[in-house]
C-alpha cells in the first residue's frame, strides 16, 4: 500500500514523499530510498523495489529530492551536501511519525548521497547502494558539454534524460569538495553493493572502488546485463527480493518477529492486475499474462487455486502414507483447469452453459503395490481442499470502513 506524504527541509521547502507499507500489519523495519540525479521517487525501477521490499514485511520512504519532481525548492539551487540533508530530514520525519530507518537505499548518485548521510543518521544498520559512484564528481562527465560555460558564466542550462535543468557552478565546487574514501572506511555498517557489469553510465570500476574502501562487513551482487536505471522491470524486482532477504540479517532478530493474523490473507491491488499478496508471514505476487493486459509478475488466481488442490493433494498423501508407514517417496501432481460445456460433463447436475473441468494428474512414486497405490488415488479425492471446492462454499462481502486504511 502507498500512501503519499510530506515533510519540510531544513530550507522550509515540502518535500513530496511516497510510504510504501506492507499491505496488513506492523512493518519489520522501515527503509529510506534515495533516487538517481534529477529522478524522481516515482520511477519505476524504484516502485518495484520499494514493493518487493513491502513482501518482506520492510516499509520504504521515498521522496523526491528539492526541486525534483513534487517536491518544492528550486533545483538550480541545489548540490550533493544540500541532497544528504533532504535525507537526513526524510529520516528525521520517519523517526518522528513512524519508525527511524534502519535501511538506506540509494540508486545512483542517491547511493554515494546515503553512504554520506550515513553517519548523521545513528538507527541506521544496513546500507545498498545500486549503480553508484565512488566519487560524486562522477556526475560532472554528464555535463561535459556543458561545463566550460558553467565554470565561465556561472550556470548553464543542461538537457539530462529529455529534461531541462539549470546547472549552477556551486553545484560542481560541492561535488569537488565531497570526500567518499574516509566516509565509506568508517561506515560501520552492513554494506550491499549492486551494479551491472555493462553499466554506460557509471562504470563498474567504481564498485569496486567502493567495495575496496569499505572495512566493514560488506557484499557485492553482480546485475549481469542491467543497464543503469534498471528500466527491465525484472532487474529491479531482484533487486529488492536480494536487498529484503540481505537486510533481515541485519536488522531483525527472532524477538522482534511481527505478529500476523493466522488463517488470514491480504490481498492488494494497486495499478494493472498486479497483487500483492500476504499470507501470514509469507509474501507472494498474484497478475495476468500481458496478453490480457497483465505484466506476468506472478501465477494467475486460478494458477493459485490449482496450486492449493495441487499441494494440498501432495500433503494429504504424504500424510497419510507416512501413518500407514508405505513406502511413498514423493508425489507430483499435474493440474490444468478449464471452462467446459454442461453437457459435456456426464455426471454434472448443471445442464446448461459452462462447467469448470480441473485435470488432474498424480504421479505417486515407490515401492508400492497396485493397492496402495489405488487406495492413495482414492485418499486425493479426500484432501481437505478437494472437499472444499465440491461442498457448497459460503462467500460473505463487506466493504472496510475508508477510515481504516489511514496510517
């Protein structure tokens, strides 16, 4: 679930921000995400992040940097030092009104930007950086073009990914001055480097760079062929299923296991078909094909009921073999569902329009004699999901009061 909110720099400027929350319950940790230069939080590498984080149970905050996107300020304005202070305050406002961060995120010159804030945000615990540069002057290579004129006249209008920006002289004096090599050796912190190897933009030299600095405990994760705003909606769904699953070393222990409703499940929904979706402390994605206007991210609703028959199916066999002490070694089970006409289904009571047709195969391996193995047919036919679906099934809706979904 996303929720849009705001907060105030140091400058007095709103900053425009976006909460993304796990869809029911109290997030294990929360994360703050600093995007790429002249970005905005509303990419969509950073969406899909800040999502496959949500099925991990962590929260994200990420906001648009002065004068990028909603945010108010005037980017012309701006530089790396005034870029870490939008983040300190994003962490200040987290602190205040939900959780402080324990994770730092940053895309780009965000992650040289969240290495640097760092040190002025103690809850911090563990730190990603993806695509970033060792050295924030990196960014100058950007302008070439442009740079003569900026040092000459003092600014200079540049056009950066189809978008216009001024570029400022002071911009580049405050790149020059910023230091990483004392910053990244006494982080301190858990460090996550991800960059792609074919990386045009920022070259993967300056992980390694990175990597050699810090004296920490740190990690590297190749891209392989990501390009830099990992604009193949795959790249950054990896992303954030490593950075959830790296991060949970670091900032959850068995104590702090979040509580979940047993037997319920959250579903959300948000743009196209993509759902996500929580059963207890487990996180999936439901969606449909593209060819239905999907994105494919997941298994369809009836791939997931045929998966509930399907496995339900295995585990009652399991089950009872094991009391029967048979020698079953394991079962697989192949299911395909189908609409079919009534009158094709001679022991359907519906006479007319369309049946739903579930095939079934099962696949039972063994030492086992044609008893056994007939009587295990007949024990499918009793799993507790193949009677659920031939028992009458009592549905009852209800719209949740509005107020409720309000953090």
């Amino acid at each position: 679930m996303s929720h849009k909110v705001h907060f105030s720099n140091e400058r007095g400027h709103e900053l425009a921000a976006r909460l993304d929350v796990p869809a029911e319950g109290s997030p294990d940790a929360y994360a703050l995400f600093a995007h790429c230069f002249t970005c905005s939080k509303d990419l969509r590498a950073v969406g899909a992040i800040s999502r496959a984080l949500n099925r991990q149970n962590i929260a994200v905050l990420r906001f648009d940097f002065t004068g990028l996107g909603e945010s108010e300020g005037d980017f012309s304005d701006t530089n790396f030092s005034s870029n870490v202070g939008d983040l300190v305050e994003a962490a200040e406002y987290l602190a205040d009104h939900y959780e402080a961060p324990r994770i730092l995120v940053g895309h780009s010159l965000g992650g040289a930007a969240v290495l640097q804030a760092a040190h002025r945000i103690p809850s911090t615990e563990a730190i990603a950086t993806i695509a970033a540069p060792y050295d924030p002057e990196h960014v100058t290579r950007l302008l070439d073009d442009n740079l003569e004129e900026i040092k000459s006249s003092g600014e200079a209008r540049v056009t950066l990914a189809g978008r216009s920006f001024t570029i400022r002289k002071q911009f580049l004096e405050d790149l020059a001055a910023t230091k990483m090599e004392e910053t990244i050796r006494t982080l301190g912190k858990a460090l996550l480097i991800f960059h792609s190897p074919v990386d045009q933009t920022v070259g993967i030299d300056n992980a390694a760079q990175i990597f050699e600095a810090a004296k920490h405990s740190k990690s590297f994760i190749s891209l392989d062929d990501a390009d830099h705003l990992l604009s193949d909606p795959a790249d950054a769904e990896y992303v954030g299923l490593v950075l959830g699953a790296w991060a949970r070393k670091y900032v959850e222990g068995p104590e702090e296991a979040t509580e979940h409703p047993e037997g319920q499940i959250v579903t959300h929904t948000e743009d196209e078909y993509r759902t996500e979706i929580r059963a207890g402390r487990h996180s999936l994605v439901a969606d449909e094909p593209t060819d239905v206007g999907g994105t494919d991210a997941g298994p369809t609703p009836y791939d997931y009921l045929l998966s509930a028959l399907g496995s339900c199916t295995g585990m009652t066999l399991r089950m009872y073999a094991d009391r029967k002490d048979w020698p079953l070694e394991e079962v697989s089970v192949r299911l395909t569902h189908e609409k079919v006409h009534a009158d094709d289904c001679a022991h359907c009571d519906q006479t007319e329009g369309k049946v739903d047709r579930i095939e079934r195969e099962i696949d039972v391996q063994g030492d086992l004699t044609a008893e056994q193995r007939q009587r295990l047919l007949e024990i499918a036919n009793k799993c507790p999901v193949h009677r659920t679906l031939h028992s009458e099934i009592d549905v009852q809706s209800s719209l949740r009061d509005a107020a409720v979904e309000t953090p």
